[in-house]
C-alpha cells in the first residue's frame, strides 16, 4: 500500500502475515531448530517427456476433467524454466558454504516422485510452475458429480508442476510413474514436521480460496497442515530475474543469521531499489513463523 507521502508500508513497518485470526491466539513459542541442516532444492522440471505412449486411464477419472479444463480451455502449456535452475544452483551453493547437506534435483530428476519421497528437509525450495484454477463451477452442467466435487475443492484446484506435467494435461502421461501435478490435497499429506522454510518460488503459488474462519484454502495451508513451519509464496505471476535476485537476497541475510522476517524484508527492499514498482517485490509473501 502506498502512503500519502509516496513511500510503502513496507519502509516503515515491519509486517507479518498470518494464515487467519485463530493464529493470532494460537501462536506457538518460537525454537531454534535443532536437526541436522538439510535442505531439498528442485529447479526446471522436465514438463513434456517425449515419445510416450498415450494412456490416459492413467490419469484419475475425479481428475482428468480438471485437467482438462485447464489445458484445453485456457490453453496451459508449461514453457522450460532455465532461470528456475540458476537460482537453484546459486542457493544451493549459498547453503554449502554454510555448512548444509543440499540435495538439488533438476530436469527429468525434478518429479513428483522425489518430493513425496521427501523426509523433514529443514529447508525445501521448489522452483517450478505453479497454478490456481480459479472457475470452480466450469463445465458444472455436462460433467459428472465427481468432476463437480474435484472443481468445487480449491486443495484440488491449486497445484505444482513437475517432470511429466505437460504430458498429462495433453493426456498422454507417463506410465508408471506419477502425472506431475502435485495439488494442494496431496501436498498435506507430505512428510514435513520438522521443515522449517518451504519456498514456493513459482507463480500464483499464494491464490486459493477464502474460507470463513480459516483463512486461504490452498497450497499455503496444504504445506503448512504439512508440517512446514514458514512458507513463501507468490501472489501473482513473477518475473524470472526478479525471483532470482530476491531468493538469493533472501537466502544471503537469513543465513547470515537474520530472522527470516527480517532477510525476507531486506530482500523486498534490495528488489525495490531495482525495479521500483509493487508489481516486482510485492509477489512474494511470508507466512508462518518467522522470528527464527
């Protein structure tokens, strides 16, 4: 928000989000993680596997018409990522030098499979696609009760792209394996109870749908239901550079020894000096606990 004067609020104030009012009397004390210093950094998945045979009863009937409205209707088509990769490199690098076992996972590496597969990583960093599917009641008339119900529920309509993702939303997804589309429902059964950051560092990955007394249903609330102790997320699509600038900013202060509120804030700051309107550092988002 912009002030008379023509600064923000974020050069005055120190602001922080909450999921919905039951955290503000609920608020858990803060504690220094103790586990080991892990981190999982996933960066430019492989979206459009080649030469795979078309099956697409490997898609779940209460999903494929989701998916479908998707690619069909709006025309989503997963372009390459090689900006995500560089900063996934260039954080991972930061992490080392301070000591972190990194695991970074690029390419046709970058699936589904190995996020699930996941166990407490202090720090998980996902640079991909992501996507809200915002009409909950398209094509309401002509598809069936389950289609209906996938649409009616915003942890299934917001999602994460991974290896294999294009294929299934063309419907000729890789056989045994998972489709690439990892959505907010299965994002809360991950194995998360002891990460302390989750980076969300894709488009869109903050919109869900509001619910009355429980704040934002989608995947910030999926991670957090998860176990992750802070999410960063995005609001609207962002610019490949600027995401770079402000994750390695971000990264740089926290593990200089900065609360994450604090490295998150002077990240914003650093991107403003840059490129001054909102549209730039306003993408981003923090959400959790963020004092350590």
């Amino acid at each position: 928000m912009r002030r008379p004067d023509g600064t923000y609020l974020l050069d005055a104030y120190d602001l922080t989000l909450v999921s919905n009012l039951k955290d503000l009397l609920n608020k858990p004390k803060e504690s220094v993680p103790t586990g080991p210093k892990t981190a999982f950094l996933l960066g430019n998945p492989s979206f459009n596997l080649l030469n795979l045979p078309a099956d697409t009863t490997a898609i779940p009937v209460s999903l494929r018409g989701l998916y479908r409205d998707a690619a069909d209707d709006r025309g989503l088509k997963l372009s390459p990522l090689p900006g995500s990769e560089k900063e996934v490199k260039s954080i991972a690098a930061l992490l080392q030098k301070n000591g972190w076992t990194v695991t970074v996972t690029l390419g046709k590496n970058a699936s589904e499979e190995s996020v699930k597969k996941e166990r407490s990583p202090r720090v998980m960093h996902l640079a991909t696609h992501g996507y809200f599917l915002e009409d909950e009641h398209k094509n309401s008339q002509t598809s069936s009760f389950q289609t209906q119900y996938v649409g009616q529920n915003p942890l299934l309509r917001s999602m994460l792209f991974f290896t294999g993702a294009q294929n299934t939303l063309d419907h000729a997804p890789a056989p045994g394996r998972e489709d690439g589309i990892l959505t907010a429902y299965e994002a809360q059964n991950l194995h998360l109870e002891n990460t302390d950051l989750v980076v969300l560092s894709a488009c869109n990955t903050g919109l869900g749908k509001i619910e009355n007394g429980e704040g934002v249903m989608g995947l910030q609330r999926a991670f957090q239901v998860a176990g992750a102790k802070t999410v960063i997320m995005s609001l609207w699509s962002v610019d490949d550079a600027v995401t770079q600038l402000l994750m390695s900013t971000f990264y740089e202060n926290w593990l200089a020894g900065k609360s994450k509120a604090v490295a998150f804030r002077a990240a914003q700051q650093r991107v403003k000096e840059k490129y001054p309107q909102p549209f730039f550092w306003g993408a981003f988002v923090l959400v959790g606990r963020s004092e350590e």
